[in-house]
C-alpha cells in the first residue's frame, strides 16, 4: 500500500503494510519513529518497537506491517501505523545528503537528491505541464509528429551547435524541430512536437540549459496574430489546470499561485520599440561584448537583463512584437509593410522570469532566406530541402517554440532552471 492510501479514517484499526524508504528516523528509549516515504513522495510515520529497528538508517527501503491510527499528532495528516513488524529490503549506507546540503553536491548527487520533497512536487508539477500541454493540442485538432534529433544544419545560429561525427560525416544535435515541422504542414496541416533541443550555451545563467524539452507548433495559414492567440490560449490552459491539479505541490513549494490565477487571454502585446522606450526612460544599459555599458538603443536584442527589467511589475505574461530581423535568425519573415522588422514575437513570463516563447510567421522569400543565411555564417547548400518548401507551394505559415523548463521554472518560482529538470545538462555538467 501506498502512504497516502493509508490516511483514510476507515482504515482504523486495521492491518496494512506499506513500502517505501526511511524518511526520517527518530530513536527513543522503547519506541522509534519512523518516517516512511513511498514511491510517489508521500509519507507516513510508523512507530515501532525500537528493538525492531537495531541498524536501520535513512533511506533504507522497508516494508512496515501494522494498524492504522489516527492521532492528531501525527505528522502528515493525522494518520501513522503502530507498527508490528518490519521488513528490511536494503539497508543503506550512510545517506551523503542531509539536510542543508550545498547546491553542488545536491547536483554531483542529482540521483539521490531526487528523492527530496522538494525535486519530487516539481517533476509532478512538470509532469502536468506536459501532460496538459499534449491535451490541449490534442483538443484542439493539432497533430503530434516527431523531427529527428541528429540533424545537417543549424536553426539557431551556429554558435550553440553540438557537432557530432555522423559516421563518415560532420553532423549536429537539434537546436530546434522547426525547419521539418515546416515541411509537415503542407500535407499534415497544424502539427506540433515535444523533443529535445541542444544548446551549446557558454554562458552560466539561470535559465539555460545544454539540453532542454521543446514544445513547438507550426501551421499553415497563419497570420502573426493568430500565432499569438494559439500561444496564449496554451500557456494560459496548462497553467489554469497545473494549479489545480497541483495545487498540493505548489503549496509545499510556497509558491503563492494569485498571480497564476490572473493567466488568461489577452496578454499585452507591447510592440518592440515601445519596449525599448521604456527601457531607455529607466535609463537602462546594455552590456557590451567587452563588458562596457552604453545606452540602451533602437536595434539592440532584449538581453536576460532588460527582459527582467520590463517584466518585473508584471503579474501576467506579455509578447514583445515585431523584433529588428538583424536580431532574429534567417528564417523570421520581414514585414512588408515595415522594412527590417520581424513579423516576430517573444513570451515574457512576468516577474523577471523572462522568455518563454518565441514564435513568429517565417520568411517566403528564397533570396532573403539565403542572404540571411549567409550574413550568419550558415551554408545555403546545407538546407536545399528547407528551401524547396519555398518552391514548391508555400503559403504563408508559422509557429512558435515554447522551453518546458522555462515554464516550469516560472510555475514553481525556482530559482534555478536546473530544478526543473531531474537531470540538467549545463556547460559544467554532463554527470549524472
Ligand atoms: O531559440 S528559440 O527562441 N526559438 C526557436 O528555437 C524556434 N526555432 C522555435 C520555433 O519557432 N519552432 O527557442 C524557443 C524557446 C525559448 O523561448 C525558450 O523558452 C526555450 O526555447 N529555450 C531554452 N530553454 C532552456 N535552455 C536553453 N538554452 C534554451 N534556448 C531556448
């Protein structure tokens, strides 16, 4: 049985044997109490002779047998056993982590600090994210397809691109399942895919990864807008549901969940240079590559920074529209009516989490598509099949990309993008 299947006032009295791990262990003169864990996180404690418990330590894995109390005292929700028996399965070692432990070792010991309350309520949290995610796909007539994960060319600029020997030839990790959702929307309509994505990421932050999960989405017949209303009807879904459905683990978390509630459409929409504007008027500075500040000035991508700054009052997310296409790779449509800006959107998480989307119509033209290509380095050559999607019966179509860890990262307030995944891939970790 499970613990949580033993907090039921009509079990009383009777027998039960739950299994799990020692949680926590309490010895006293005739009594130990022992705080057993099951396999999903919930607790419960067992008292127990403690003869019966000689050489047992933290997170030994048992099988306690015994009848359900219900004491007010009782940690956990007014329920534990009194223990007759114990079965001992494993009896660990001495446990490396207690309880203030240093964020390194937790993640040198990522495999066992997975085991915490903590890392436990965010993978359930994570796991409704992507569970609601697919359902609202799924309900609203998106189909699931899969692009491959080794791939000939970059999305994403070249500078964050594994290279990997592909038998006889150079071949890369996925930034992206962008280009080949492109493909599928001419015979497979509104198609969306959760894969992984790879970054080679120099630079230490608290919201990059080496390795993340990629919800993205592309369809054809698509205007900007339309793109945005798909965004914000989804990420305004997951989060309506995961609050309720984890109501529970949001509350372990502390994580006060009013400003979650708020998520509905319509998000701002807060065109770029409004955007600049107001970081200009706050005197807001740009960071140089060497390091020197300087104004903030039209042209210039949103650095973490300046993301930050713009959505630190807000209690709501909110798109910047319409990014300089200097700024954005090769594949973001210009607007015919505005020369050099994007048809091109971000979703800014509110409260200086920052984004979380980034999404767009895509560029028709061949000429510009190869032109951009070549201002970023990138070989034409290598994407003949992308640029046949232009020859042969392009429509105007776009999608957009959405960082599950991002996400999660705001839902759960963590402070950290490696708490949202079990095991996170950085520049300095590729263990365990
Ligand atoms: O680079 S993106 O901004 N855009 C794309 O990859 C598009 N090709 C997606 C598309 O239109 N199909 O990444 C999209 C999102 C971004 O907003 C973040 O939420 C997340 O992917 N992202 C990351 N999360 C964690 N770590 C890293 N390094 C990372 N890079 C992007």
């Amino acid at each position: 049985m499970r613990a949580d299947e033993v907090k039921d006032a009509s079990l009383a009295g009777k027998e039960v044997a739950v299994r799990g791990w020692v949680h926590r262990l309490r010895r006293q003169k005739e009594n130990a109490f022992v705080l057993v864990r099951d396999d999903r996180g919930a607790v419960i404690q067992c008292v127990l002779p403690a003869d019966k418990i000689a050489g047992l330590t933290i997170e030994s894995s048992v099988e306690v047998t015994g009848t359900v109390s219900q004491d007010p005292r009782a940690p956990e929700g007014g329920f534990e056993i009194k223990g007759k028996e114990i079965k001992i399965y494993n009896v660990a070692l001495e446990y490396p982590i207690g309880e203030y432990q240093s964020d390194e070792l937790l993640l040198d010991k990522r495999h066992l600090a997975l085991r915490t309350r903590k890392m436990i309520a965010i993978a359930k949290i994570r796991a409704s994210v992507l569970n609601l995610g697919r359902r609202w796909f799924v309900e609203n007539g998106w189909m699931e397809v899969t692009a491959p994960t080794i791939v000939k060319g970059a999305v994403e600029g070249g500078s964050t691109l594994f290279k990997l020997r592909y038998f006889d030839q150079d071949a890369y990790l996925s930034q992206s399942a962008q280009l080949y959702l492109e493909a599928m929307i001419f015979s497979l309509g509104p198609v969306w895919s959760l894969t992984p994505s790879f970054r080679a990421e120099k630079s230490r932050t608290v919201r990059h990864l080496a390795e993340f999960s990629h919800l993205e989405a592309e369809a054809p017949w698509v205007s900007l807008e339309d793109i945005l209303k798909t965004e914000e009807q989804l990420v305004s879904y997951v989060i309506q549901n995961t609050i309720k459905e984890r109501a529970e683990e949001l509350a372990f978390l502390k994580r006060d969940i009013s400003d979650l509630k708020k998520v509905v459409p319509p998000f701002e929409r807060l065109p770029y240079e409004k955007a600049i504007d107001i970081l200009r008027e706050r005197g807001f500075q740009a960071t140089e590559d060497d390091g020197s500040k300087r104004a903030i000035r039209f042209g210039d991508d949103l650095s973490i920074d300046s993301e930050r700054e713009l959505t630190k009052d807000a209690d709501r997310p909110m798109f910047v529209v319409g990014y300089p296409i200097a700024v954005k790779p090769f594949y973001v449509k210009e607007d015919p009516q505005r020369s050099g800006v994007g048809l091109t959107a971000d979703m800014l998480a509110p409260r200086g989490f920052g984004e979380i989307t980034s999404g767009g119509q895509r560029e028709d033209s061949i000429d510009s598509i190869t032109g951009r290509m070549k201002k970023e380095n990138l070989k034409p050559e290598d994407y003949e099949w992308y640029l046949d999607l232009r020859r042969y019966g392009s429509v105007p179509h776009g999608g957009f990309g959405l960082g599950i860890e991002r996400l999660v990262r705001w839902i759960t307030n963590a402070d950290d993008i490696k708490d949202t995944i079990l095991f996170p891939r950085t520049m300095s970790r590729v263990e365990p």
